[in-house]
C-alpha cells in the first residue's frame, strides 16, 4: 500500500496564507473546480512508523515537501521571509496532523517548542 500526503499551500491575500492539504493516506482527493496550488507530494508507505528512526524519517520528508510547497514565498525580503516561514510551518502542521500518528505528533511538538537559538 503506497502512503502519500500532498502539501498545497495557496496566497490568500498579501499578508496571510492558507495551507490545504488534501488527500488522505494511500491516496489523494482532488475537488472539481480546485484553484491551482504550489504543492508537493510526501511518500512514506516504505517507512516503518513504529520505530524513531521511520518517523524521523517521514518528519523530515514533510519538511523538505513544505519547502518545496512554499518556495513561491521565498526571497530576501523580511516580508516575504515571514511569509515563507508561516507557510512551511503551517503546511508542516497540517501534514502531520493528516498522518495522524501519536509519534510524529509528538516530535513535531518537540521541534516546534525547541527554544531557537
């Protein structure tokens, strides 16, 4: 069975975004009349969730996905900075909220409340 979770980000307006993702595990939902979104497929089903090393794995795949889902966002700019920066971390919350694993839960919790240096 083939895991995918599909990261779409999407400008609303010049100062917030909104992150859809859509699909579900083992597949993907797409509406009729969708707008266009940046988006990036994340596969895990070669991944083994119960061990540390498969979540990290999967933790890091959504990053690398919301990086690419968010690079529209990109550039030198602060304002485009915070952009990027809300983008890649709501388009990393949604995904791990959509595996829906207590273990990627809970590391995505730790990484968020790490203090930054």
């Amino acid at each position: 069975m083939s895991h995918d979770t599909r990261i779409k980000s999407q400008l609303i307006s010049m100062a917030s975004i909104l992150i859809v993702l859509a699909g579900a595990v083992g597949g993907t939902a797409q509406a009729g009349a969708e707008p266009k979104y940046d988006s990036a497929v994340v596969s895990f089903g070669d991944l083994n969730l119960d061990s540390p090393q498969g979540t990290k794995m999967l933790y890091s795949r959504l990053r690398n996905g919301a990086e690419d889902a968010c690079s529209s966002f990109e550039g030198r700019d602060l304002f485009f900075r915070r952009l990027w920066q809300s983008c890649f971390d709501q388009a990393v919350t949604a995904a791990v909220a959509q595996v829906n694993r207590p273990s990627l839960t809970t590391l995505h919790n730790q990484a968020v409340n790490r203090p930054k240096r």
